[in-house]
C-alpha cells in the first residue's frame, strides 16, 4: 500500500497540531467552531446506543470523585498540566495506530510507516519531560499481530504500558482520563488522516467516558464521537480537525482557570 500519495496530508496534520496548540491557548475556538462545524445531533443518535439514566447518574457521581481526588495534589503541577497529559496521549495514540495500520505491509512501507510514528513518539516524549514524566517510559504500543491491532482501543483502556498510571501519579487523576482521552482520539485522527478522510470510526463510550471523568463539557467533546462515514471526504477530514481544536481549547480553558483560582482545584 503506497504511502507516497498521503505525504501531503501527513505534513498538513503537523500543521493543523500546531494551529490546534495555538487556538487552544487563545480558547476562542471552541465557540466558533461550535455552531458552524458540530453535529451534536449526530453525537447524540451515537450516544444513545449505549447510555441510560442510570447509567449517566453513575458516570456523573464517578466525575465528581475523581474530581474529588484531583483537589489536592501531592506535588506542585506544571503549568498547562491537563492539555499536556491530553497531547501526550494523542500523540501515542497517533503513532500506534499508524504504526499497526502498516504492521503487515512490506518492509519498505513499514519503514516509512515508523519514521512518521517515531515523529509523533518524540513529541510525547517532550510532553512527557514537560510534566516531569520519564520519556523512557512513552512509547507507541506494538502490534505484532492483527488482533493486537484491532484490540488497540482496548489495550489502552487496560493500561498495557502503566502511562496512564504514571500520568496520574505525577499529576492527578483527571489528568490520567485526558491521557486516555487523547489516546483514543490520537488513534481517531491517524485513521481519519492517514485514509484522507475515508475511513471514520470514533469510539464512543470511551471518549464519553474520560471526557466526563475530566470534567469536558459536552459541548466540547461531542463533536468527537460523530461518525462521519458515508460523508465527503474532506468533510470528514474538516470536521474532525474542528473537533480536535475544539476539545483542545477547551481543556487549555481549564488550565487557565487553574491558574488564576489555583485553590479551587
């Protein structure tokens, strides 16, 4: 499967991550992105297959303790804590996706494949530095198998590298849900990337799940769990760039509010 034709679109995510990085400071995006760009209708059909009453007053009462928990934290916290746990997940999450996406391809596109996902590792290890995180620790999960592929979203859920866990013994935890969160839209955004935006399928309760636990309005985090499949493909590709930016945003709000209450974490 030649790489060749999707160059382009790998270099113009580096840039979309950048100008994501740079609204997220400004935290202006979200609200203009909100009306123009987001399905929530869509979110909520997805959504819906999978929760009840019962089940939300149960994710609610866990947001309110893991918030609860993150009150008070052991250690003094970097500045822009939670937007770093959330990149350093996509990056991971980034880079293991397009690396099992190519794991049984020849040689040659599985070098390639690597040298696009080691980018994306190095930069989680700088988040991961930033956050006082050993970097020898952050590395993409392998897929030597199909099935290790395909169990991706789940291996992230079980912790199969302890990140998460590290990430939230160095910070707290809502910290380790963004870590997570990120995980599974960094693998989102590889997948919608790397096909041009024909390929789409978010995993919903895991994005509804950590985002919840962080304390995301749904506003924020809904345009993530749309599956956009069937629509245009550069659509498809916008969208999920809004998206991201939007959740980027919203979580940079939250480190800034930190810093001007700090106490009332």
């Amino acid at each position: 499967m030649p790489m060749s034709p999707w160059s382009h679109r790998w270099s113009e995510s580096w840039r979309v991550l950048a100008y994501s990085a740079a609204a997220a400071l400004a935290f202006v995006v979200l609200e203009r992105l909100e009306l123009a760009l987001f399905d929530l209708a869509g979110a909520d059909r997805m959504l819906a297959r999978s929760r009840s009453a019962a089940a939300d007053d149960r994710l609610a009462a866990e947001a309110e303790a893991v918030a609860a928990r993150s009150r008070t934290p052991t250690v003094a916290l970097p500045a822009g804590h939670r937007l770093g746990a959330f990149r350093l997940g996509y990056e991971i999450g980034w880079a293991s996706e397009l690396a099992g996406s190519f794991a049984m391809s020849d040689a040659a596109v599985q070098a390639k494949a690597k040298l696009i996902a080691d980018a994306h590792v190095a930069i989680a290890r700088e988040q991961a530095r930033r956050l006082g995180i050993d970097d020898g620790d952050v590395a993409a999960l392998p897929s030597r198998t199909l099935t290790d592929f395909v169990r991706l979203q789940d291996r992230f859920e079980a912790d199969e590298s302890g990140l998460a866990r590290r990430v939230e013994a160095r910070l707290t935890p809502i910290d380790g849900h963004l870590f997570l969160l990120g995980a599974g839209v960094g693998g989102e955004a590889a997948r919608v990337q790397s096909s041009g935006g024909r390929l789409s399928g978010p995993s919903v309760e895991a994005i509804r799940r950590h985002a919840t636990l962080a304390g995301i309005a749904p506003a924020a985090w809904q345009p993530l769990a749309v599956d956009h499949s069937g629509e245009p493909q550069a659509a498809v590709l916008e969208r999920h760039r809004a998206a991201v930016a939007g959740v980027m945003a919203a979580i940079a709000a939250q480190d800034a509010a930190e810093i001007r209450a700090p106490a009332g974490r």
